[in-house]
C-alpha cells in the first residue's frame, strides 16, 4: 500500500508543466503563505451574526483576497447601508490579532519553498491586500519576515488587488521586471491582478476553487506548494523517500 501511494506521488510530481524559469518570486500572504483563512472565515461569520446579520459562504468567497474598501462595497450591496461596516472590520481586526498573537500557521511547503528559493538566491516578495500592520507581524509571528525582501501592502499603493499595482511596485522593489516574476496566489482578485502585471502566475487553491475565467488568466494551477516547488525546479528537483 506504501509503495502504491509513492508511486501515485511520484506520478503526479512528473506530470507537474515545468514553468518557464523566473528571477524572482511574488507571493500572496493570507491562504498562500499563511494557513489563516479558515481561520478568518470562522470570525467573520461570527462577528456578522453578532450585528445581527447573516454570513454566507458565497459572500464570504467574495471576500477572499479583497482589499478593504472592496469588502466594505460588497458588504453594503450584499446587506444594505445599515450594514456597520466599520465595526464589522475592527471587530474581525481584534479577534484575529488576539487569536494569532502567539502562532501564526503556516501553509504546507512553505518552510521548504522559502528555503530553496534562498539557496538558489532567488529574490522574493509579498504583494498583499493586507494593511501594514497585520501583514507585518503575522509574518513576523510565523518567522518568515526576514526572507522577504519587500513586502508590498494594502499601505504602500493607491490602488489594490485585482488592479496590478501591488505585484508591479513588488517587483520594482526587487529590480526585477515583471515578466521575470513567479507570481503565487490563491484568491480570484490576486491571479488577476498579477497575470496584469504581466508576471508568470501559478494559483494555489486555498478556500475558493478557480473559475474557467481565472484557470484561463494561469500560467498552472497546482494542489500546494510542494507542487509550486517541484514544477520550479523540474530539472534538477529529487523527490525525497
């Protein structure tokens, strides 16, 4: 039976599209790097039950990968004006700062990811709709800020995912162009907004499955970033037993 499930393994790593070789890598944060959006979902369902509203699951996926002021839009449409949506956001901001105050999950590959990129000295970067703040120390929760080096947030341009901005100023910082970047994302607005920029773009699914309109805008959609890992470096990845 081991030896079946190694062998299925090692056939869905060979079958893995090699990608086109890259100078630099730009990832997501929340759902790409940080196994936190089971986490958030479970808040905002909470606290939109608590102003006396009803969460959705399709609401809900619309808010994935959204910036602030696109939430607050799609929270007014989804429940009307009367919607609070400002004590919905820092009602959600509390929870969340108290609940990853001592761990911040991390998504499977990522410790094996980061390292491999730094050993090849491959530069990277976070392009996230998240403000500063939270983006900050949840990665420095997680022990992962010191392998960036820069991090792009909701603070640092004038217009958020989908719009290409955040992946284009991330590799500005990197002195990169953005035809040269791996682009890793998990949410609609983020594959969008990097296949604009221009960058070569894997989604690695996290809550919210792609639609044949966001599948069309990758470059490859693969289950994890073991995967992510092995089609980056296909030449010369061994698969360890």
């Amino acid at each position: 039976m081991a030896r079946g499930r190694e062998a299925a393994y090692i056939g869905r790593m060979t079958s893995l599209p090699a990608l086109r070789s890259f100078s630099a890598v730009v990832f997501d944060m929340d759902g790409t790097l940080l196994d936190t959006e089971l986490v958030f979902k479970s808040i905002v369902f909470e606290v939109t039950a608590g102003l006396g509203f009803e969460m959705t699951d399709n609401v809900h996926g619309q808010m994935v990968g959204s910036s602030h002021e696109a939430t607050n839009r799609l929270l007014v449409e989804a429940y009307g004006v009367a919607f609070p949506y400002e004590m919905f956001d820092a009602e959600c901001r509390r929870i969340m700062h108290g609940r990853m105050a001592q761990s911040v999950p991390v998504k499977a590959g990522v410790p094996e990811l980061l390292r491999e990129l730094k050993a090849r000295r491959i530069p990277m970067a976070v392009a996230t709709s998240s403000r500063a703040p939270h983006a900050l120390t949840h990665l420095g929760t997680a022990g992962l800020l010191d392998m960036f080096q820069a991090i792009v947030t909701r603070d640092d341009v004038v217009h958020p995912k989908p719009h290409p901005e955040p992946y284009l100023t991330a590799a500005r910082h990197l002195g990169v162009t953005p035809q040269s970047c791996l682009a890793i994302e998990d949410s609609h607005s983020g594959v969008r907004a990097a296949h604009a920029a221009g960058m070569q773009t894997v989604m690695v699914p996290d809550l919210v499955p792609p639609t044949d309109e966001v599948r069309a805008l990758c470059d490859a959609v693969m289950l994890s970033l073991h995967e992510v890992r092995a089609a980056a470096f296909a030449q010369d990845f061994v698969i360890s037993t």
